[in-house]
C-alpha cells in the first residue's frame, strides 16, 4: 500500500503540469466533406485568430475564390471563439 502512495504521490506533479489540445486543431476538426480551398481558408484563418499579431491569409485567393474566403471566415470565427476557453 505504501509502495502505491508513493507512486501516486511522485505522479502528481507530472499530472498537474500536463497540457490538453485545443478542440479546434485542423487535425481535430474533420473537413473532409469540404472542397481543398475551403480546407486552406479555415487552416488560415483559425492560425490567424490564434495568432497575438497579425493574420495569415492570402488576400489575392480571398478576394478571388469564395471558398477560401468562406473557410477563412469560419475558421476565424471558431477559433476566435475558443481562444480563451
């Protein structure tokens, strides 16, 4: 019993400092049904509203392609959301 205390007692620390993904990582957020311009904006525009400074977005592509523009402004959205959560 003491053998089990002391394991759970030196795991603590490990446990407490251990970090959880965030729900919308690309890799975590399925858009397979959705066309590869779509799937870029989103990447783009959920790295932008993570990001401190500044924003990743192709401004040619976002005026051009509706898609892309579409994907950037629901992946701003979402991750703007979940930013602080």
């Amino acid at each position: 019993m003491f053998k089990y205390a002391c394991l759970f007692v030196a795991a603590m620390p490990i446990i407490g400092c251990s970090t959880t993904q965030n729900q919308t990582d690309k890799s975590q957020v399925n858009l397979a049904g959705y066309p590869p311009a779509f799937q870029d904006g989103y990447a783009d525009g959920c790295n932008s509203a993570r990001r401190a400074i500044g924003k990743i977005r192709d401004e040619k592509r976002f005026e051009a392609d509706s898609m892309y523009a579409s994907g950037w402004r629901d992946g701003f959205d979402i991750c703007s959301e979940t930013k602080y959560e």
